[in-house]
C-alpha cells in the first residue's frame, strides 16, 4: 500500500479572518479565502502546479520559476506561488508556452544534478524526479561536461542524517525551515549565482547550532538531506498515525515503515499540537524501542540480592499477586499501592488506579505528577475550579506579551518554543523569570524585554510584587474582577497585595532583582496588551510551587488575562502523558476528574459501576510511602513506568524505603535504577506498540496507534488487568483499550464524548468534550470559572527552610537539557547521547575561581543529604552563588544530594533549592562507588540471555 501523502498545496493558507474571492482557474470556478496564492487555489481544485521551491510549511519564496502560470490581462508569466487571486482572475495552468518554459527551469536543474535515479536513496520520494516527470523532461541537452557542483564531499557528522551538496538544487526550502519553522537560523545561503550553496554556519551539522530537529530533512526536495535510515533501508511503504512519547506537547507523528520496521518518524502537518513540526527526540531518538537493553520478557526473584530467573507472564503474574496478598494479610489492607506511569497511555493508567481501588481496596496511588506538577492541579482548581492549564498552544500567536516564568521551553518543550519564538519575532514581548539565563534571553531575532534573574526560591515573592505595582499604578482590569470574581476574596487579596511588604523594593532585597526591573516588567505585563504566562517545574518544584501557582492565577486575573485568546496561565507539562494520569484519578485524595474520594455520590457512582465498596479516606502519597515503609507498616509497591529511585529526590531515603519493601513490583522496557530493588519485572511497551490515548499539556487527547507488534507478547493494560484478576477481583475484563476508554467516558463527566472511534473519525479534541462542549475545549474560563466566580487568594511569600550557610553556601537549582528526556532512559539509549553523555555542573567562573575550579575538572557536590562528583563547566548563565546541572544520566546521582523539603500543600519535591559546597575531587562519592556496582550487574544481565531460566 502507497503511502498516504498528505496533499501540498505549496503556500500556507491566509491567516486570520478574511473575505473570500471568486475567480477562474483553467475555466472551473472557484472561491477561496482572501490572500491564498494562486498555487494554492489550484491545488483546491485537485490542480498540481509544478513547483520546487514552495510547500505549504513555508513561506511563498518564488526563485524555482517552475510554477509559472498565465493571467488574463497580465504580462509575462507569474510566478503562481507569490501571485495572490483577485476577483474574477483568469488562470491558465497549462499551456505549450508554459510547458516549454518550465522543460526549460528543469533542464537547468538536471544539467547539475547527479543522475544516480535508481541508485539514489530518494529514488521514488524525490520531488525533482517527480517534477521532471510531470513537466514533460526527456532530454538534457547541457551535461555535466561543463563545471558543476558534483562530487563534493557529503556530511556524514550528523547521527541520524546526511548532507550531500552534489545534489543540492539551492532552493532554500532548507533555510528557510530552519528559520521559518524552527527559528534556530543555523542554516544560510552563501555565494552568488553559480557559487551559492547551503552554509551550516560551522565546519558540518554536529559542529553547528543545528539542533537537528529535522525541519530540513523534511523540507528538502531531494536527497541533499536524507535520513541516515532511508538511506540504508529505502523508502518506507507504509504508514501508521501515532503521537510522541517524550514531552507535554504531544506532537503528532506518521511513523513511516518497511514490513514491521520503522524507517522513519514524519511529523504530521495536520497535528493539532505541532502542525507538521518536531524535535531531534521525537523526530529521530526512537530507537530505544528496539534497543538490546529492552526486557520483553517477565522476571522474578525471591530476594533483590539474587539472580533474576526469566518466567512466563502466568507464573510472573501469579508471584506478584501472591506476594501482595500475603503482604496485605499480614500487615493490613493499606499496606500495598502503586504508582502510575506519565509515560503510559491513560487506558493503562486508568487500569492501575482502577486495581488500587478495587483488588487492593485502598486509595494508595500516585503519580510521577506528585514530583513535579502537582502544585499545578492544586493552584489551578483552587482559583479557577479546574487542575489544568487554560489555552491550547496556538494562542500564543495571538499574544503581545508573554512571561515565562521557570520554564526553559527551547530543551524542555522544543517544537511550543518555535511556535513561541514566530510570536515573538512578530512583534510580542518577553519577560523571563528564571535564575538561570536560558537561551531565549537572547537568541537570532529575539531578546527579552526583561530577564528576571532571581534567587532560587523566591517567586512568591516576585510575583506578589508585579501585582502590587500593578494594583497601585492602577493596572488591575477593575470591569473583569467585578463580572468575573469573587468580591469578598479579592478585597482581601487588594489589602494584601498593597501592603509595602509586597512592593519591588522589599521584593528586591528577597528575589535580587532590581526594583526598577520589576515595576517596568509588571508594567508590561499589566498594560502591554494580551499578556499569557507560561510556566515549567521552576514555579512547582518549590516549598511554595502552590502558593506560586495561585500567585500566577490572581495576577492573571486581576489583569484580565484570562478566558481569551492570547493570555492565560499555562503549565508546561514535562512528560507526554502526565496530564493524562492525573486526568485518570492517578492521586490518593481524587477519583477520575478531579473528584475528591470524600464525596459520597462519586464514590457510589464508582461503587456501582466497579461493585467494590470505595475508601472514603485519601490514600498515601508517594514521600508518604517512602516514610511509611521505612517505618515498617508499607511493604508493597507496584511502579508503573517510573524510575523512583532516580526521579525522586534524597535518594538514599528512597533507596532504604525500597529496600524495606517485601515485594516490590517495577513494569518498565529497561532494567532501570528502581529494578534495582525490585522482585517482580514485568516488561513494558513502547510507544510504537501501544494502542490508547496520550493527553497533553493542552488538554488534548490524541491517539496513540501500533505501529509495530508487541515485543513482550502482552499489552501493558492485559498485564495489569491480568494482576488484577489474579488477586480476586473479576469485574475488570475488557477486550481492547477501546473499551477501557468507553469506562473512562461513562464515569469521568468530562470525558463524555470521547471515544476511539471518535478520535479516529474526527482527530484530537480537548478537554471537556462532553454535551455542553461537543467539539471539545481550546480555551477554559470563556465565559466563567468553572468554579463559578474566580477565586483569589492570599499568598504570602514563606521563605524556604533550606537556606546556605558557611558550610552550604551555593544553591543549587536542575534542569533539562533538549537531546535528553527526564532521567534518560529512553533517549540515552539512541545517537541522543553524543550531544549529552554526561551531566555536568555549571557554576561561574567566580565561584570556580574562589575553589580552585578549572573548567572540566571533577568536583564533589555535597549537602545536608549526600555527596555525588560530576564534571564542572563554567557558564555565565547563573549569578555567582547559583549552580546547576542535569538528572538524566543515573550514575551522576543528582538526587543523591537533594532534600526531602516540599510544597506545603501537595508534596511537590523542593528539587530547585539545595545549599552545596563545590569543591574539586579526585574519586567518586561513595554512593557512586556503590552504584557503579549495582550498575554492572544491570549491563551484565541485559548482556547475558538472562541465566537460571525457570524450569
């Protein structure tokens, strides 16, 4: 079967609302929008005008002269991708005049190009081979006796894909993706004439500011920029819609294959998330699903300290169920739980809280949610009514200004952050909170207005001092409060927020940033225009990420920047599914949307549709677990697709409370960190084998497909279920994931019309999509809070308890780096790595300078909690007393040396304040030492065919 290619119809359509206009083309009729090309009102009738140098993911360019099309009235023959329609235009798309021209374009075309057709990698995906077909090409009357651009060296620097400038037609599609699409600006036309050619702006692609997102390789008409996996397989046959597993943004891909092999990954031009758009991880790093450290199939063993033994899925899942009951027995119902994965599709999330709350009869579930947005779901529902964040992510081209406050979008969230950067070059200012200088405080084309560079640890003070200046500079939109909000709690936030406490001067002495600074940032914000926060785990991963969160939310609405396009209070979700697990009840204290497990009639809708009696009572957290089963009373663990003992922080409490456990259960593709600790191994899927739903950052539900069968024999929902039923409880017995989605839409209001069948006929919908929101939800709190009137409340700002001392006098603060996802299991196992090997410690070169620190040495990073020795680089990203480093190699033990502090109201791990000493080293620390170790064991197990096989 061909594959299913999309129609181009060579420029993008007119944005914006527009009239239409009426003309003729090839004497059929036709109305389109005001501002479309001609090309492109061709293309609407099923007419394709040759063409090169135009697509519809790029700016009309006009320099192929391929696409020239006659007009009734005018001279010459236009160019039909830059000619917009007028009213009653005539257009000839054909005629002998225009094919002897456009004979004559291809020819000059050919005269330079290899003719290698049938051994070209492209052979049968080449646009220049198609467009020599279409106009009528036979014969090549120049050669390549003459000079040419043939036999220059190709560009092999780059892991997953070529540079071969002999074939090279210069028609800047390249270039223009590069700037256009992912606004990286790497890639330049140099020379003039018979000399021009791609420049990469360094000696080859790895060595440049390439970051290899793919947007060349997608735009190139021919074989100049090819995948390094077309070029050793050949063109894919087949084609399977799926979603990415990496981030929040949930970008939209066709996985491209050959039989049962993924050739390549092709971002989808109609994914409502990326609109044809990705990343280096979800474009390229998917080869970890078939990497040789992937466990496919179940292990088991009576004790951690012994060999595993590979067992079939039915004694696998019997062990498992066996020991849970007996642990259960003898310390009591609430002496098991699980944790459900961010990674996973919500029908297997849905199924592990659904097991925790009928065969484990208890609410002991949580989610990696808890280690990182929870603040979110807390602040949001408390102010607004609802956990989630309130745009989808095309109203940031409709914002003039934007604050981006904890959130390094360009690593973290790359294909959002084009979409941000168009915005910004467009015109919209920026505000930056960050300690840390990231990329966008300067970039090609963009500068922050403003960059905040304050102290780790003291948002809530910054935040609370841009509303006073916007309260007492009479800022504040006075008409949406008193239509919008409560009266009584916004008079008492107006007091607070007055008080001098709040103003950039007493903010200034706590957060370091200037006071002038944030009156003129408040003032940009207030008064700038459509004004939308963005936010990431520098906000939530705090002791106040709540009070922050909250914070955000009552600026957002005093301001008025709420219920529209354009503004809004918008959470960068980190992992793709973590909306999701939340959305599926994956918490202790909620059901299924966000319904508390205190509330009488959601527990008897739950009681009756499952026929198990539900707890009133919220179940443990995970910090709670770890506590309680270094106390001896929590001794089962089941963890779905999350690696714990990497993830979480003071890794050496986490590391005892697994030890504790008398059955610890680990359902991952790797034998990750927490497997380490485990009894029970059940192997995962990976996205390319898994039939269900992700949801996004924006709400959005998208459809994940099988692209590929299922390496363990067993689908992650069968194997949960299968547990489940082997512990007693029956009532769970579905046939598909499909039908695990028709549960979640009976039972969850939100979810009300949404089916597979429905996702699979109409695409991705946000939301609520239920009766009152058929279509789905793009943008919450339109019309009013879905709590009824907004909420404010007062956030005073509490300092944390970790503070530097003389003996801890640096803070440290983490992050992510763009080739690499959370703790790296999946992209460190793909060419990923090359651009990140290591975590590395970045600190400035005044610090390093006050320790003796050259750049590259080895230093010992210790606190209150641990030591770990890691690489230092110096970087005049951090003011002096701040450092930072990555998580995403385990052996670097980041979390070693981070505290158990938390948000006050939700347990969100304070990872972004630690007080270190840095000092140079010359051996690793001793939890390295013992790591390494354990670690070898790991790669000798995934090595060896797994010894002791069961009998």
């Amino acid at each position: 079967m061909p594959l299913d290619k999309d129609t181009d119809f060579g420029t993008p359509a007119p944005r914006g609302p527009a009239g239409t206009v009426s003309l003729e083309i090839d004497g059929f009729a036709v109305t389109v929008p005001e501002g479309t090309s001609v090309m492109r009102a061709a293309s609407t009738l099923g007419t394709q005008i040759p063409k090169l140098c135009a697509t519809d993911s790029l700016k009309a360019f006009g320099s192929c002269r391929l696409c020239l099309v006659e007009i009734d009235g005018k001279r010459g023959t236009p160019a039909s991708c830059t000619t917009p329609v007028e009213p009653g235009m005539k257009v000839t798309t054909q005629s002998d005049r225009l094919a002897r021209l456009r004979r004559g374009v291809m020819e000059l075309y050919i005269s330079d190009h290899p003719l290698d057709c049938l051994t070209c990698s492209d052979n049968g995906d080449c646009e220049l081979q198609d467009m020599a077909g279409a106009v009528g090409l036979r014969d090549v009357r120049y050669g390549l006796a003459g000079e040419n651009h043939g036999g220059q060296a190709k560009d092999v620097s780059n892991p997953y894909f070529d540079f071969e400038p002999s074939k090279c037609i210069v028609c800047s599609r390249c270039v223009r993706a590069c700037d256009e699409v992912q606004g990286t600006l790497a890639l330049t036309v140099e020379g003039r004439g018979f000399d021009s050619h791609i420049s990469v702006g360094g000696p080859d692609f790895f060595n440049s500011e390439c970051v290899s997102c793919g947007a060349c390789v997608q735009a190139c008409p021919t074989a100049t920029l090819q995948e390094k996996t077309v070029v050793e397989h050949g063109v894919p046959d087949r084609t399977v819609k799926t979603t990415c597993a990496y981030c929040g943004v949930g970008c939209s891909f066709k996985a491209e294959l050959k039989g049962n092999q993924v050739i390549r990954m092709v971002p989808d031009k109609d994914g409502k998330a990326n609109h044809g758009h990705s990343c280096v991880k979800g474009r390229f790093a998917w080869g970890y699903a078939s990497h040789a450290d992937r466990i496919t199939k179940p292990m088991i063993r009576d004790h951690i300290d012994d060999s595993w033994r590979e067992v079939s899925w039915d004694e696998a899942i019997g062990f498992a169920a066996n020991r849970l009951m007996a642990t259960q027995a003898e310390h009591g119902r609430k002496s098991i739980g699980a944790i459900s994965s961010s990674r996973c599709t919500i029908e297997e999330v849905w199924l592990v809280q659904k097991m925790v709350r009928t065969a484990f009869s208890n609410n002991n579930i949580d989610t990696c949610a808890r280690v990182c947005h929870s603040p979110t779901g807390y602040g949001l529902k408390q102010t607004y009514g609802t956990s989630a964040g309130t745009q989808d992510f095309d109203s940031v081209e409709e914002a003039d200004v934007i604050l981006l406050i904890g959130a390094n979008p360009t690593d973290a969230h790359p294909v959002f952050a084009s979409q941000m950067k168009r915005r910004l070059r467009e015109g919209a200012r920026l505000i930056i909170a960050d300690p840390r200088a990231i990329d966008l405080v300067r970039t090609p084309h963009i500068e922050a207005a403003h960059h905040l560079a304050l102290q780790p640890g003291t948002n809530v003070a910054l935040v609370n001092a841009l509303a006073h200046v916007a309260a007492t500079e009479g800022l504040l939109d006075d008409d949406f409060v008193a239509a919008r909000c409560e009266a009584d709690s916004f008079a008492d936030w107006l007091d607070f927020i007055h008080d001098p406490a709040n103003s950039p001067e007493a903010a200034a002495a706590i957060t370091g940033v200037a006071a002038e600074d944030i009156r003129a940032a408040a003032r940009l914000y207030a008064s700038g225009g459509r004004a939308a926060i963005y936010y990431g785990l520098g906000v939530t991963e705090h002791s106040q990420g709540s009070t922050m969160v909250m914070g955000m939310a009552n600026l957002a609405m005093a301001t008025g920047n709420i219920g529209r396009r354009g503004v809004g209070v918008n959470p960068l979700r980190g992992q793709n599914n973590v909306q999701g697990s939340c959305d599926m009840g994956s918490f202790p204290h909620e059901f299924p949307g966000y319904r508390h497990v205190s509330d009488a009639v959601t527990r008897k809708t739950f009681e009756a549709a499952w026929k198990r009696p539900q707890d009133g009572e919220p179940g443990l957290r995970i910090p709670n677990m770890f506590d309680e089963a270094c106390g001896g009373t929590f001794k089962g663990l089941y963890v779905q697709g999350e690696d714990i003992a990497q993830s979480d922080p003071n890794t050496l409490h986490v590391e005892a409370a697994l030890r504790a456990l008398d059955i610890l259960i680990v359902q991952d593709l790797f034998l990750n960190e927490t497997a380490r600790f485990a009894h029970v191994f059940l192997p995962g899927t990976s996205f390319l084998e898994k039939d269900g739903c992700f949801i996004n950052a924006e709400r959005r539900i998208n459809r994940v497909r099988p692209a590929i069968p299922v390496k363990t024999g067993m689908a992650e929902w069968e194997v949960t279920q299968a547990l489940t039923q082997a512990m007693g409880y029956n009532e769970t017995s579905f046939a598909s994931s499909a039908d695990i989605m028709d549960e979640i839409a009976a039972l969850t209001p939100t979810f009300a019309d949404v089916s597979h069948a429905r996702l699979d006929r109409d695409g991705s919908v946000q939301w609520p999509c239920n009766e009152t929101a058929p279509q789905g939800t793009p943008i919450m709190h339109v019309d009013g809070f879905v709590r009824g009137k907004g909420h404010f409340v007062v956030t005073e700002f509490v300092p944390t308890t970790e503070r530097t001392n003389r003996k801890f006098p640096l803070i440290l603060t983490t992050g992510r780096i763009l080739s690499q996802y959370n703790v790296g299991a999946q992209s460190r196992r793909t060419e990923n790595a090359r651009w990140h090997d290591e975590d590395v410690l970045e600190l400035h070169p005044s610090d390093a300078e006050a320790r003796g620190i050259r750049d590259g040495d080895w230093v010992s990073v210790r606190s209150r909690k641990g030591e770990t020795t890691l690489r230092a680089r110096h970087s005049g990203r951090m003011a002096p007393g701040v450092v930072y480093t990555t998580f995403h190699h385990p052996e670097t033990g980041a979390n070693v040396v981070t505290t158990e502090n938390s948000d006050w109201a939700t347990s969100c791990p304070e990872y972004k304040v630690t007080a270190v000493e840095v000092a140079p080293a010359n051996h690793r620390s001793p939890w390295q030492e013992e790591h390494t170790g354990s670690a070898s064991d790991a790669r000798r197990i995934n090595r060896d065919t797994h010894v002791e096989p069961a009998e």
